[in-house]
C-alpha cells in the first residue's frame, strides 16, 4: 500500500481508502450484507487501507455505528477515522453535542479528521472555528478537515483564523470540475485533496450502459436532465455525451484488457495534488478488484487520452464543482 501525508498533519493516508457510507444508509444504498461489510473492512485493514470514511449524516448515524462496532478495538490505532458533522450541526449549541455523538457511536475517544461536510450556509465561520479548535485541544479530534469547500469557502475559512489538513471533493472522470480552481489552490496551499465519488457510484464501474438502468437516487448529478426525479439544478443534463463518455471510456478499456473501475480509479491516482481516493465498496471482490489501480503506473498516452475523451464533458460541466446544483445556487464557492 501507498501512502501520503494528509496536508500538514501527520496523518499518513493510504491512497485508496474507505468509503463507509455504503455500510448503514439503506435508504440509499439498500441493505448490504453484515458478514460480507465485516469481511471487507479487515481486509481492508489488513491489506493496508487505513482511511475510512464516514458522516454522521449517512443513514443518520448508522454508518458510523456499524463501523463503530466492525472495527476491532486492537485495530483502532492502526486506522484513521474521518467523519463529518452536517452544516446544519455546525452551531456553537449543536457542534459540540454532534462531535461527542460521533465518538459514541464510533466507540473511539477520537476522530482523527473531523470534517465540515458542506460549507455551513447560516452559521459564520467565526462560530465554527474557535469550537473546532476547542475540540482539538481537548484531543476529542485530531485534525480538522473541511469538504465541498471552493476556492472563495477556502480563502474564508483561512482568512477567519481557521486551519484545514484536507478538504474532501467530487472528482471522477465524468466529472472534472475542481480540476479548474480547486485542485491548484489545494496544491498550492498544502491542502490535502480526499476525491469522493471517484467511481461516478458505479457509472464508472461498467454498471449499467444506459441512464434508464441508474438506480433513481445515483442519477442526480447535473450530467441528468432536470425532468429526471430528484434533481434540483433545473438544467438541461448532459445525458447523450455523458453516456458516449462512458462508452469510449469502456472501449479503452476493453482495448488495454484494464477493468473500467481499475482505469478510472488509476486516472485519479495519477492526477497532481489528489492526495487519496474514497471508493464505496461493500465486498471484498471490489476492493481487490479497485486496489488493482495502484499496481502499475498508467502509460503517459492513455493518461492523455482519457483527458481527452472526457474533455467535451469537462468542458460543458465547467467550473462549477457542485455536482448537483446550477452555478447560481451552488453550494460550493
Ligand atoms: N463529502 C461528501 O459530500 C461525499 C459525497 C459522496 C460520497 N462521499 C464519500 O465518498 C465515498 C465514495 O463515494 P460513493 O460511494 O458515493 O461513490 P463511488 O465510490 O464512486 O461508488 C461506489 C459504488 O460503486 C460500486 N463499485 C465500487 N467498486 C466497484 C467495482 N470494483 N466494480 C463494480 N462496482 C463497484 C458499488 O456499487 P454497489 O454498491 O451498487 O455495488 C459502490 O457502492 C462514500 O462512501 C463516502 O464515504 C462523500
């Protein structure tokens, strides 16, 4: 296993690591095997994956319940735990309270990245600092990580005394967004970049070859038209050029004899400044398959031609790093 420093800290990260929202959210998600989610996390933990994470808004707790209690006790130091506390938490009364519940239910005495899931949209960023630091003096987290922050949430966060070792984004192939501000100011700033949804939720698996087969809830994005249950960017989508994305992607990949999932988690390992990958899995056969993309390096010209074939949906998703709302009420800024 690989692994970087998260930013500053001294979290050493394995560049592959856990995504735990699968384990608990079933309304999203569906049920997912007990015995098959405790097989996946020791193997993760053995093999080396030593970053998991979690929120407490996945399944409003669960997820960090069922990894509370799936990670053994002799194993607690060998990991690093991040959760999230959800914006609407973020108050002076409501922070506290949320950091000392998620410690509960992880059945830890710390966090060792406590992140802002979303930038807070009615609480300043005055309030949220000095509570975030007084959490970390009293050792209840380690470090302090932000997510879907943009460059302006960053240069706030920053301006307002605030400290961050990493901010967690939405990065894939089909969607290229924070290659434009977010990636460079994080590099520039030694800001760990933790890249969510690297597998576009299975779009990027080989999953499923039209948008009619996309689980309803994974079909969201600003890449689906606003007639499509549950979106709320109201644009027109990008759904032909994102499934002929898909289908050169996966023609590539037929070609190189590489898995589509191995290929776009190899893409991503292989992008400056992306410090470590969250994929969602629930079995065993999926991480080893994903951890595959660590193997061996990508040759120079696949890597281009990938860039490439996903320019044109670079292009029309532009600059706006908020997979799932219009430019004017992006919550990413
Ligand atoms: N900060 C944020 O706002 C935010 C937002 C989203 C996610 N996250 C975090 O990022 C993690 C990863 O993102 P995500 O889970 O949304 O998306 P993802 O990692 O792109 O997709 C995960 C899904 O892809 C499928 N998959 C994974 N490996 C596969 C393989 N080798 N072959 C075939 N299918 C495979 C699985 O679907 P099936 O389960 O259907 O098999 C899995 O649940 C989450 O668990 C969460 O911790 C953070």
């Amino acid at each position: 296993m690989e692994y970087v420093l998260l930013g500053s800290s001294n979290l050493r990260a394995s560049v592959i690591a856990f995504g735990a929202w699968q384990i608990g959210d079933t309304s999203f998600w569906g049920k997912s095997d007990e015995k098959e989610v405790k097989e996946v996390i020791d193997y993760a933990i053995d093999i080396g994956v030593n970053l998991f994470d979690t929120a407490e808004m996945y399944g409003s707790g669960e997820s960090e319940t069922q990894l509370g209690r799936m990670i053994a006790k002799e194993k607690r130091s060998k990991i690093i735990i991040a959760t999230k506390v959800s914006p609407q938490n973020c108050t002076k009364e409501l922070l506290i309270r949320s950091c000392e519940e998620s410690l509960k239910r992880l059945n830890t005495d710390y966090i060792d990245l406590y992140q802002i899931h979303w930038p807070p949209k009615d609480v300043s960023f005055e309030e949220i600092i000095p509570i975030m630091k007084k959490l970390q003096e009293q050792g209840k987290i380690r470090f302090i990580g932000i997510s879907n922050f943009g460059i302006q949430n960053m240069q706030e966060w920053i301006e307002k005394g605030g400290t961050m070792v990493s901010n967690q984004i939405g990065y894939n192939l089909l969607f290229r967004s924070p290659e434009y501000e977010i990636i460079p100011f994080c590099r520039d700033n030694n800001i760990g970049v933790l890249v969510y949804m690297p597998l576009m939720q299975g779009l990027l698996a080989g999953c499923w070859s039209s948008v009619e087969e996309i689980p309803l809830l994974r079909r969201r994005t600003r890449h689906f038209s606003k007639n499509r249950p549950g979106t709320r960017h109201d644009e027109e989508g990008c759904e032909r050029l994102t499934i002929e994305t898909v289908q050169a992607i996966h023609a590539l990949s037929e070609h190189l004899e590489i898995p589509i999932a191995t290929l776009s988690l190899s893409w991503l390992k292989w992008q400056k400044g992306v410090s470590s990958i969250i994929v969602g899995c629930r079995s065993k056969k999926q991480l080893e398959s994903n951890l595959e993309a660590l193997l061996k390096p990508l040759d120079p010209e696949v890597l281009s031609l990938l860039n490439e074939i996903t320019y044109p949906l670079k292009r029309y998703m532009g600059k706006n790093a908020d997979m799932w709302e219009n430019e004017k009420n992006a919550r990413i800024r």
